[in-house]
C-alpha cells in the first residue's frame, strides 16, 4: 500500500512514475505506434474499460490477468476514477530513446476536474516503456522492468527536466495547484476511499 501512496503523489509531482507500456490492438485501441498506445492505455483507464486495458498488455479476451498485472491495473483504474475527470486532452507524446529493444515514451496530457475551478486543467507528465513486436505495440508489466531499463529512465528524465516542454509542464502544474490548494488532498482521499470499496 505504501507503493501505491507514493505512486498518487509521483502522478501529480513528476517525482518518479515509470509505467511500462507497448502496444494493444482491439476495439478502440490503436497499436500502430508507441505514442498511439500509451494514449490508447490512458484513454482506455479514464473509460474505465477493462477489456481494452488488457488488450493494452498484449491480452487476450479470456485470458487471465496475473496477480501482479492485476494489481497494477487496479491501481490505475482507482486513481483514474479519483481524477474525477470530465474529459482528458493529450497535449504531447514522443520518444525519450530506447533501453535495449523497449523504447521509453512520454506523455503529458490535461484533464478538467469535476470539482475543480472553471477552465482549469490539471496537467498530468507520465513515463512509459514501449516494446514493438511484429509491428504491433505491447504493454510491459511493471514487474518486468529491468534494472538497466529503470537507469536509462533516471537517466533520460534528468535530461528531460531541461527541456521547454517540462518546463512548461511543471509552470501548469504550479499554477493549477495555486489554483486549487485543496485538490491533492481531495485527491488523495478519493484514492484511498476506492480502494476500500474495492
């Protein structure tokens, strides 16, 4: 539970969230291109649609989800919900290189609250690892991040700091968060009230 506290607050400061992602392929997934699927996988966990999620990982329809996929997914869902989204808007995904054959994408996407001020958005950076395999993008598990892959992600991150889109990223963050002094705690509360539901 610890590892999900600290993931809540990575999401929204940047810290240090490093999901794992490639590609799926199924109804409204696109798993044409790296970029493609992480916003198909966001799209998809701010839907609530659990079938296109496993398709994200490469899945099956009835094929069974492992314990620690699973948790990961739940986990995702749960905070999605607790955005309290009325809609997500992608600004930018690309590369930031590759770590052996999986390529690091990130993307950074806005989302209006619904208890949150009027025309404020809240900007939401992710990072996420992208295998290709016979032209198709598959979801890797976070289980399967490799030391070496979580290196090159430090790594490429540190540089990514020093870029104008961070920068602007983290001068929407301030100003949505001066806006809105009270929305990572209710955020946080919503999180932790899902996952007593569940």
């Amino acid at each position: 539970m610890t590892v999900i506290k600290k993931g809540v607050i990575f999401i929204l400061t940047v810290s240090a969230c490093m999901f794992i992602l490639a590609g799926c392929g199924g109804n409204g997934v696109n798993n044409k291109s790296p970029e493609a699927v992480v916003r198909s996988l966001i799209r998809s966990y701010q839907e609530q649609n659990f079938q296109n999620i496993k398709e994200c990982y490469g899945l099956a329809e009835d094929e069974e989800v492992q314990e620690e996929l699973q948790k990961e997914i739940d986990y995702n869902i749960r905070l999605f919900k607790a955005y309290k989204a009325k809609s997500i808007d992608f600004e930018k995904a690309d590369s930031l290189g590759k770590s052996g054959d999986s390529q690091l994408i990130y993307v950074l996407f806005n989302y209006e609250p619904e208890d949150g001020e009027k025309n404020q958005k809240c900007p939401v950076l992710s990072f996420y690892f992208v295998n290709e395999n016979e032209k198709r993008y598959f979801v890797v598990p976070a289980k399967d991040v490799t030391g070496e892959m979580s290196q090159y992600s430090r790594a490429a991150y540190e540089k990514f700091m020093g870029t104008n889109t961070y920068k602007k990223y983290k001068k929407d963050f301030e100003n949505f968060q001066e806006e809105n002094p009270s929305y990572k705690e209710e955020l946080d509360k919503r999180f932790s009230q899902s996952a007593k539901e569940t």
